[in-house]
C-alpha cells in the first residue's frame, strides 16, 4: 500500500490519506511517497510504518540505532529540521484542542542542542539471541515482540555502561528469559547510577551485582506476571542507595528509583529560569503534581510560603526531605490528589501546575476559575490536554507567554510553558 506524506502531525507520525481514510505512517517524512506495513486498520485511519521510501525527503537523515522506531524514532528527521516539526505541531495542536490562534513563527523552542545522552533515566526489556545469551531489548513499534538493543544513544552514557554491567551478571546467572521483566536505571548528571531489576519469579541468588564507583544501589522486585508494568509486588534484594541527589539552581533535590522525575536537567534548568521570570518574589505560590519539588523548590528561596501538593507518597516523602535538605522553613509538602486539595488554591497565590499527560482534574479547573489566582502557570508534557485546558480557563484567563522546550530530542514529545493572567 503507497500513502503520500502530507505532514507530521501530533504524536510523531507522519500524516496521509489511503482509500478514503486517513493514514498515520511512522518512519515517513513529508513530500514521501511510501510503501507501508500495515500495524492496524481501524474504521476511521490506518496506522502504518514505511517500510520502502520512493522519494526520500531531503530532510531524511540515517539512524543511528537498529531500534530507533522503538526508543527514539525521530532519528530519522535532519536535526534542524526537529524543531521547525515540533512548533508547527505545537501550533496545530494549540489551536485543534485550545482554539488559540498561534502560528509556528510565534513559538519559541528551546534546546541545548544536544541530540543524543541526556536521558537520566531508562526502562530496558529483555530478548534471547539466537545464541541463547539474554540481550537488552525495546517493544517493536506497533508490535508485541522485542527487538534487541546494545542500549540506548538518548541515554547518558554511564546508564548504557551500567545496563551492560547488570546484562553480564544476567547472563552469569543463567535466568531464563521467561523470568525477566525489565531493568530500570537512574543517573543523576554526575556518573552515579541506581538500578532495579524486575522478575516474574522469587528466584534467590547466590551472588549479586556488586556496587563499584559508578553503581550506587541495585534493587531486584519480584514483579506479579499479571501486570505488564514495572510493578514492585516484593523486593527480593536491595543493596545501596535507592536515590540519587541532583543539583538545579543550587538546590538539591533527592529523587528515588522509581518516582518521577525530570528526564533532561540541563533544558529543564532553563525552563525554571524562565518560570522564575513570572513568580513574583514574595507572593505565595502553590506548586500543584508538585513530584519531589523539581519546580517550586529552586524558587522557593525568600519567598514567605510555598505549598507543595502531589499524590504520590514516595514523591511527597522526598519533597519533604528536601525541605529539610535544602533548610527551606517556608515550604510545606502534602501528600493528597490535586482534586482533594483544592482548598489551596487561594486568590492571594501563584499557582503553579505540572500535571500527568491526562492534564487537570476538573475539580481543579472549577476551583482555579472560583478563586481565580492572579497568575497559573502551567508545564505540560502533553500539549493537547494543555490546549483544551487553557480553554477552559479562558472564561477568566488570558495567554500571555508560551514557549516550547525539547526535553526530548529524536523523539515527539513536546513540552509546552503556558502563563495565563487573571482577566
């Protein structure tokens, strides 16, 4: 089947039309004409990956990793080329979901320019060679088999060097693939690595990975096979540190192995000059989906009162360690959904939010548009939910900034910085 490449379009496919619907071609640039593999043919569109390109786009560049349309499959887009993509999908998606009248030209991106070894954090499957040795692996895209992986490039460096030290010790001990689960691994921008190992059986071992200057702590988590996810049902061995500690704006912000946190710190220091910008420097601000504190705390010095508010116990128990870390008397944490603490929001405060892809809980919506704060500002990791958000918000806001930031380089992923003042 030959679809026609008309654009990139949100999510990171390119976008065509075939037999009266539309096609979503992964692999495929615009002006291409492809032929494609089929993944699934649904009642509205067709989702597909090129698999033969006749008219390569002059913009087409050749990956660097065998895997790229699994963990990076934007490797094939010229470099420059990436972020005119991401403001033009950034606008598009803006105005689909927000009706906000942007164009790419009035959309900032920013980047470091660094396209490869930022990702502070990686999530590894697994796959036996043909040799019977167990490899790294990554889902193949549209697909329900793994393909192999030697690691990843968007990865620092020292993950990959980790990952390899822990595969050895895998294939030391002979598990049998069927056991595995996925290997999850943390760097903090300084060389140290933390690393936990999920399997589908309670196997005991007689030796374990042995922590050196570059592996900080090693967990292994029996994981139920009823689950698909990195979900830690007991845990079979820990040895070292389960969290690492790393700098932004002379803060020190505790993280743990399995809670979120920022990916790419050095365009994430940037952002949070840029948020700092709009904080006023005494009034109160309540950091809403507030993680460990990556945001709020940086900015929290001289200021009388910062509140910060997350659901998630283990990210809430490091927020109040780095209060604690960082002798911050005016910050207080706790631990409840955003939905349940919206008596927080008060019309004396800056609000900061920083939700899931899902965006915010109506319930929060409601209750900004009450209390209506003088200013929110808002970081999204999925502009389409930011965009229908804003709308709603627009009965008592306006936009006055957005800019973009490619946390993400070779891949899709758009974050997006709105800030929206009382009307």
């Amino acid at each position: 089947m030959l679809v026609e490449i008309e654009k990139l379009v949100f999510g990171g496919t390119g976008m065509g039309h075939v037999d009266g619907k539309v096609a979503f071609v992964w692999n495929a640039l615009p002006g291409e004409t492809v032929e494609i593999e089929i993944l699934q043919n649904k009642k509205t569109h067709i989702e597909g990956v090129a698999t033969k390109i006749l008219n390569p786009s002059p913009d087409r560049v050749i990956p660097r990793e065998s895997h790229w349309l699994s963990s990076s499959p934007w490797q094939h887009i010229a470099w420059e080329k990436e972020n005119y993509w991401k403001r033009a999908i950034a606008a598009e998606t803006y105005s689909k979901f927000g009706g906000l009248i942007l164009s790419s030209n009035d959309l900032e991106i920013v980047t470091d320019n660094k396209e490869y070894g930022y990702r502070n954090k990686i999530e590894f499957s697994f796959t036996e060679l043909k040799s019977g040795e167990i490899s790294l692996a990554f889902f193949e895209r549209g697909k329900h088999h793994h393909i192999h992986a030697e690691g990843s490039l968007l990865a620092e460096p020292v993950i990959n060097e980790t990952a390899q030290y822990i595969l050895q010790w895998i294939n030391e001990q002979k598990i049998p693939m069927r056991s595995l689960k996925t290997l999850i691994l943390r760097s903090d921008n300084e060389k140290n690595t933390i690393a936990a190992l999920f399997i589908k059986d309670e196997i005991e071992f007689s030796r374990h990975p042995t922590l050196n200057d570059t592996l900080k702590g090693f967990h292994l988590y029996y994981s139920t096979h009823k689950s698909p996810a990195s979900v830690p049902t007991k845990l079979l061995y820990s040895e070292g540190q389960n969290y690492l500690i790393a700098n932004l704006k002379e803060t020190k912000l505790k993280f743990g192995l399995l809670s979120f946190f920022q990916i790419n710190l050095p365009v994430f220091d940037m952002a949070l000059t840029d948020i700092a910008a709009f904080l006023h420097p005494h009034m109160p601000v309540v950091d809403f989906y507030s993680g460990v504190g990556a945001i709020s705390l940086p900015l929290s010095q001289n200021r009388d009162r910062t509140t910060l508010v997350d659901n998630n116990a283990e990210a809430i128990q490091y927020a109040k360690e780095n209060i604690i870390l960082n002798k911050r008397q005016n910050c207080e944490a706790i631990c409840l959904p955003a939905e349940d603490t919206t008596s927080a929001i008060q019309e004396d405060a800056m609000i900061i939010l920083d939700p899931p892809r899902a965006g915010l809980h109506q319930k929060v919506v409601k209750q900004l548009l009450i209390k209506a704060p003088p200013r929110i500002i808002y970081l999204s990791c999925g502009i389409d939910t930011q965009a229908r958000d804003l709308k709603l918000l627009s009965e008592a806001y306006r936009l006055t900034h957005v800019k973009l930031y490619n946390f993400f380089p070779r891949t899709p992923h758009i974050e997006g910085l709105c800030v929206l003042d009382r009307v």
